[in-house]
C-alpha cells in the first residue's frame, strides 16, 4: 500500500540502551515522565466542572434496548452520593467492593465512589459465577480478600455463585433483580444518599500507595491472584499513554465502543479509565468478539462511529468480513476513526492488510495499529507501539518511566524481559511468598516474558514479543521450543480452524498441538448451512482437516528447525474448562494446565490415531 498513515501526534522515539558486561542490558527511554494526577476519581471531578453536560457513560438498556446516558455532571452527583453511603456504612481500606458483573454504568459509578470511599474495589470475572460449577475460583478471591460489599447488576443469574461463598457480615447490593432468598440493598437506596463534607475529606486523604484495585490474576496453578492495583500506578499509567500519543486541543471528543471486561487491566485501567481521564464518552458494548455475539457489536457500529477502536483478532477477522461486505457499516465506521488497537495475540498481516485496505478505500489514509505489552502486575501498559508501522507482533519500546532488564536466554538475540516502574505492583495481596518470587535481586518484576530486538543495531526499532519463557520446553533432542511464539504462528497459519491451540510437548521427538476449533468457521469451510454434522463429523470433514493441513504445512515450509515445525494434530471437541484451569479470567488458554487435564489427549497424539491429523 503506498496510502500515508493518517497523521497522529506520537512521542519520538528516543531510547538508551546500556549494555552490561554479563550480557544483560538495560533500555529505558530518554523522555521524562510527566507530572499525573494523585487518583483515578480527580478526572471524573476534572470533567465533571469542565463539560457536565457531555455524556460519560451509555449502556442499551431494557425490552427496545434504547440507549441509558449518564453525562459528567450526573455522574458526579450519583458518586459523591455512592460515596457518602460506603462511608455512612464503614467502608474503607480494609472492607473491599466486590463485583461480580459485567460492564455496567452502575459498575462504573460504584467503582469510581469506592476509590472515594478508599476501599479496594475487587471487579471479578463472571465466569468465576455464572461458568464455572464448583465456584472454587470465586471462593478462593472472596476468601483472600473478605470483601465487605457485593455488587451484582442482576442478583438472580448470580444466585448460585453467593450461594457458595460466607455472606456473613457482608453487604449485598443489586441494581435490577434481588437475588432469591437474601437480603440484599437496592441500588436505588445508594443513590439516594445525601453527599456531606464527609466525602470531600476522604477524596483528600487518598494517597499516591492507595489501593485502588484488586485485580485478579491466573498464574501457572490456574489459582488467581489479588494483583494490589495503587492510585499512583494507575494514573502514572494513564500518564505514560498520554505521553505517547499527545492529543491536541481541536482532536474531537474521544468516543469508545468499549466491550473489554473492565475486571481485566486492560479494559478496566488502560481502556475504561483511560477514555475517562480525556474526557471520553464510553459506549458500552455487550457484543464478544465470538460467534453469535459479534453481531451486537456490529449493531453498535452502525449508530457509533469511535475515534479510536480496539478488538482482540478474532474480534477483527469478524469485522474486516462485515466492513467489505457493507459499504455503509464501514463508512460509519471509519468516520472520526484516528486509530486501531489489538492484543491478546499477534494480528496476522493477512488481516492487517484487509483492515488497511479498508481504511484507504473509506478514508484516503492508512490508520496506525496500535498495541502495547505489560501486565496486571503493571497496570498494564509497559511498553507501546507509538509510532506508524508496518510491521505487526511488535511490543514496542518502554513507555517513560520504565526501565527493562534485558536478560540473555541462551538462544542468540533473545531475551527474558523484566521491568523497574512506578507502575509495578507492590505485590500480591496476603501472599507475600508469591511477591517475593515475582521480583529478581535487583527488584525488577519477573515478567516472563521474552522479546527480540527487531533490529539489534537500532534499538529505536522497537521489540518483537518472542513467546513465554516460563512456558518454553526442550525437545528430547535438546532444542528449545519457543511456545508462545509457535502457538500464535500456528493459529494464524491454520486460520481460520483453529481459535486457540496448545503446543506439546516436553521430553518429545517432535512437537504437536492440541487445537481448540472455531466451529463456526469449520461449518463454513464446509458449507454446512442445511445439513448440520455433528461436531465430530465437522472436524472430521477433509475441507476442514484440508484447510489445517495446508495452512500448517505452509509455516513448516518458511520455518526455522525442527522446535517450529507442527508434525501432528487433534482438534478437540472439548472446550476449555474453568473449572479445570485450563482457560484463565482473561479468556487465554493456561498451557500447563491443559497439558496436565489432558493427558491422555497427549499420548494419543504421540501414539497416533484416526483423530490425529499428520502435516507435512
């Protein structure tokens, strides 16, 4: 594409790279961090004075699914009035909020007056209640936290999960539906309150070490843990993000179609929190980017045109399908669109190109992809892509403020990156075993990860994201596998069969994988719109064990040894299981622990069998 990228304000890219005599290095950025707000709460107070009228939050609600708005000001009232309520009740720093749903307005609202109140707010994945059927994951973060409220949007779906869990002592609040046969306070009631001078001296006494979140983390046990999320990491975070792409004063208003669970980092800190601390208007988005979900999202699309957008790939495949199949969706689409962001895994240049080619066709410009690399431990962005690339996989360089250890691990020019920042977590919540082992002797946090320069002698190129070195086997010949970057290279090389996959195994001749299907891309492979096959029958279908088989074949061909080379596969009709570990809050799949449920899948994968697909 010879297009320009759409002009955007990004900071320079201006790093150091000092190189120590044992081989570790040490990049940081030679831009200074800016000055940043002491909490979360002071941006709602900052729009709330300078445009109460603009719309903060908006939510479809109700039989016609009309849309619910909330501007600043409005928000601000029912805080404050929140706020006085949790005070007038005892909450504080050491009676967290629990809650257990989805993106909501009341959600928010609750969110930003516990951090008023000074009380941990401790959001939760859903699916620790209404997916899984033991509740032991749900259990064990009530149990660590002692949360002395419960939020719920609808008490009746989350019935069965409060059922499992000692409410004694414990504040249940609801806002449409009480769940059976508790007590539990309207929302209504909340609301309701009379702020007093009460509130303004506690928004005073917040501190830069203030929790302000529990966020909640999968490790490799499959057990989450309470990651300490303080105002000041938070706002330094929203800081760093302002720094690397400057907005100026005629930019329109931000405007976002947010769907990202705001219980995870991403959504809740970097997206949610950073459109607020603009002044952004923040549509809520109950699509998924999943079969049958996407079209909610797309629905949205259709009245909203965001400035900016972010969408895992998956989440893109569906859109860049429905944008060059409607001419008008795309158009109201790329509007007022500046920008686009993915995560969760590489976006492979095969959709990249689909989504360029787009934004030319509707706007004359190419649109600068945009993704970073952190953690809930960094809450989370670590690292940004703040320039116009070409290239996607890139992490990107260390936003001001953060300072990455380079540590060499032992296969030329890649290495196991750690990190020093203000945005680093003081540590896990009770456990300080588990902190002390997140943090080497010089006190740079474990990460896990490993990245490659894309060009050693430049270090302004940026960072490519090379895999999890906790997750990293060797073969019975020695060699190591790289599996975070094998797993995400397979995916896309067989997309689109595959949604997910696990790559085995340790102490092998060879490596295979464990695939999780796309079935409603597989029913398209095939055409089974009428006639519909069993899910066996499907991934037994040559169209769909032909597409694989190509795909992967193809990336064995261009592949570097025998550590990148898939031999053999099973596509399981099995999802995976909360209850077993295997797919974390985040929606990623927990290798270790699925290799460990599925045992018996990974030696008849290595024996052979009539399920077991051979790739050349």
């Amino acid at each position: 594409m010879q297009a320009p990228f759409k002009p955007i304000d990004f900071l320079s890219r201006d790093v150091r790279l000092d190189r120590r005599s044992d081989g570790t290095s040490i990049l940081q950025s030679n831009h200074k961090l800016k000055s940043y707000e002491r909490h979360v709460p002071a941006f709602l107070a900052k729009w709330a004075a300078e445009a109460p009228e603009r719309v903060w939050l908006a939510q479809r609600r109700g039989p016609s699914r009309d849309w619910t708005k909330v501007t600043y000001g409005e928000a601000r009232q029912q805080v404050d009035a929140v706020t006085q309520a949790l005070l007038d009740r005892g909450f504080g720093p050491d009676r967290p909020v629990m809650i257990l749903s989805s993106n909501s307005i009341e959600f928010a609202l609750l969110a930003m007056a516990a951090m008023q109140a000074r009380a941990p707010v401790a959001p939760v994945s859903p699916a620790y209640s209404v997916m899984s059927q033991d509740h032991a994951k749900l259990r064990h973060v009530f149990d660590l936290i002692r949360p002395g409220l419960v939020f719920m949007q609808n008490g009746e779906i989350y019935a069965g999960a409060l059922a499992a869990l000692d409410l004694e002592g414990v504040l249940l609040v609801h806002v449409e539906k009480a769940p059976p046969k508790m007590q539990s306070l309207p929302w209504s009631e909340l609301v309701a309150t009379r702020p007093t001078d009460a509130v303004g001296r506690s928004v005073a006494a917040i501190e830069p070490g203030t929790i302000g979140k529990f966020l909640f983390t999968s490790g490799s046990t499959g057990m989450p843990k309470a990651v300490i999320n303080t105002q000041e990491m938070m706002c330094a975070n929203i800081a760093m993000g302002q720094m690397a792409r400057v907005r100026k004063a005629d930019d329109p208003v931000p405007v976002a179609l947010d769907w990202l669970p705001w219980n995870h980092t991403m959504g809740g800190n970097a997206t949610f929190q950073g459109n607020l601390a603009e002044g952004g208007t923040t549509w809520i988005d109950d699509g998924k980017p999943l079969p049958g979900l996407f079209d909610e999202t797309l629905r949205n699309l259709r009245e909203i045109s965001p400035t900016s957008f972010a969408n895992v790939p998956a989440g893109y495949a569906m859109l860049a399908t429905a944008l060059e199949r409607d001419d008008s969706l795309a158009k109201k689409f790329f509007k007022n669109l500046s920008a686009l962001a993915y995560g969760g895994a590489t976006l492979p240049h095969d959709l990249y190109e689909r989504m360029e080619a787009l934004a030319v066709k509707h706007t004359g410009y190419r649109l600068p992809f945009i993704t970073g690399w952190g953690a809930t431990e960094t809450a989370p962005t670590a690292t940004s892509v703040h320039w116009a690339s070409e290239r996607v996989g890139l992490i990107g360089l260390p936003y001001p403020g953060v300072r990455l250890k380079l540590v060499p691990t032992g296969e030329e020019g890649r290495y196991e990156v750690r990190l020093k920042s203000v945005i680093v977590t003081p540590g896990y919540y009770k456990q300080p075993d588990l902190t002390a082992a997140a943090f080497d002797e010089e006190g740079f946090y474990r990460i896990g990860d490993a990245a490659r320069f894309v060009d050693p002698d430049d270090p302004n190129e940026g960072l490519i994201f090379d895999g999890r070195v906790v997750e990293d086997f060797k073969l019975t010949s020695g060699t190591f596998v790289l599996v975070g970057t094998l797993r995400s290279n397979a995916i896309a090389a067989a997309s689109p069969v595959l949604q997910d996959a696990v790559v085995c195994a340790p102490d092998r001749d060879y490596v295979g994988l464990l695939g999780f299907p796309n079935l409603v891309a597989c029913r398209l492979i095939v055409g089974d719109s009428e006639v519909r096959l069993s899910t066996a029958e499907l991934l037994e279908h040559p169209a769909v064990v032909e597409t694989l088989k190509s795909g992967l074949a193809r990336m064995n061909a261009e592949s570097r040894g025998s550590s990148m080379r898939i031999k053999r596969v099973i596509l399981m009709e099995e999802p995976p299981s909360v209850d077993g570990h295997e797919i974390t809050d985040k929606g990623y799949i927990n290798q270790r622990a699925t290799l460990e449920r599925r045992k018996a899948l990974v030696e008849r994968l290595y024996k052979g069998g009539a399920d077991v697909i051979e790739i050349n």
